[in-house]
C-alpha cells in the first residue's frame, strides 16, 4: 500500500511538472512576415514568421475563398518550423496561424492575399530581408565567410554591399553587387566590418538590413 502511495504522488509530481514547465502563450501575439495582403503570381509562395517563445508547433489552415465562404480548404496542417512554401493558381485566398505547446494556445493570426496569373511585381517597400548567418556581431575566423538570408516573395534580385568599419564610417567598400541567390561566399581579412542586404524587384525594394561582422586573425 505504501508503494502504491508513493508511486501516485510521483505520477502527480511528473504531470503537475509538465504543465508548469510549459510557457503561457495565451496572450502572445505570432509575428508574421510572408505573405502579405497584396497581388502574387500564380506558382509557389512562402508562409514564414517569427519563432515564438514557448510556442512548440504551429498550426496553419488556408482556404479559398475566405473563412466566412470556404469553396475549399487547401491547408490545414501542424509545422514545428516556422514556414511553409506551397503552389498557388489564380484566386482569392484567406490563411491563419496559431502557435501552441502542451498546455496553451495563441489566438489565430489571419490574413489574405489573391493570385493572379498576370505577372504583377510584389511592392517590397516597408518589407525586410531575414538575414541568417552571420549573426549580428559575429565574430569569425579571417578567410571565406559565407554570407546568407531568407529570400523574400516577389523580389528579383538582393543587393549585397559590405563595408569596413561601418556604414556611417565607411573606410573601405568591400563589396557591392546584385545577386539573384540568397548567399555569397567572401575572402575577408581581420578587422571590423558592417553588411546589408536589400530585396529589389522592377518596381520596388525593401528597407536594408544592416548586420556588424568581427574577422579575427
């Protein structure tokens, strides 16, 4: 009887455990960044946001028309990373997202976006490029450092500059090109230098972001 006991409190110590550990998201808010309410061509396009915090998987349902007149459910999935690329052919679309782990939810974040088969260049203006690697004042080894980011819906090319020591002091133009990948690898030597990349289509171009790099010998 004395076993039993024991082995009942440990049970309740290990479920009333992994509650606690979980983070309340209830009240957090999914920041997302593609799409975005606007024209794209038919073909693929990327649904991607920000990680959240104690968020453990994400769903993501897509319907078209909308929510409130659904002709068909196109997605309705669990994702535990934090994007999704999928076809589109010509039409109105409505998509939500929610995060959640064991124990809480976010509410739903919704938006929409039509497609058409005519080609219409995205607007970029007040979007950003995610750059990933290196991070913001990484400090490398002194050679070729690989410099890479999310491409971003509807952008043509990506205008990489860098520069030595920053942009507002700007000693040395290392670098400065238009890409139509979404990496370069560059020799660098040691010393301080800054990095951006911009989006650009025939029509637009996003805000720059702006990275600081260390290159140790």
């Amino acid at each position: 009887m004395k076993n039993l006991l024991i082995l009942f409190i440990l049970v309740l110590t290990v479920i009333g455990c992994g509650v606690v550990l979980e983070e309340d998201i209830s009240n957090k808010t999914i920041t997302t960044l593609s799409p975005v309410d606007t024209v794209y061509n038919a073909g693929a396009i990327s649904f991607w946001w920000d990680n959240l915090e104690g968020a453990r998987n994400y769903e993501l349902r897509i319907v078209t028309p909308s929510f409130d007149n659904p002709r068909l459910l196109l997605i309705d999935t669990i994702i535990t990373s934090n994007s999704l690329t999928f076809n589109f052919q010509a039409g109105q679309y409505e998509w939500e997202l929610r995060g959640y782990n064991a124990g809480y939810t976010t509410d739903y974040v919704k938006g929409s976006f039509q497609v058409d088969t005519v080609s219409i260049p995205i607007n970029l203006s007040g979007l950003n490029v995610n750059l990933q690697v290196p991070k913001d004042n990484d400090t490398v080894q002194a050679g070729t450092v690989k410099f890479w980011w999310d491409q971003l819906a509807g952008a043509d090319n990506y205008e990489l500059i860098i520069v030595t020591p920053t942009f507002d002091n700007v000693q040395n133009l290392i670098f400065k090109q238009s890409l139509t990948t979404d990496e370069y690898d560059m020799s660098l030597d040691s010393g301080k230098y800054q990095w951006s990349v911009k989006a650009v289509n025939s029509t637009s171009e996003s805000t720059k972001k702006v990275r600081t790099l260390y290159v140790s010998k």
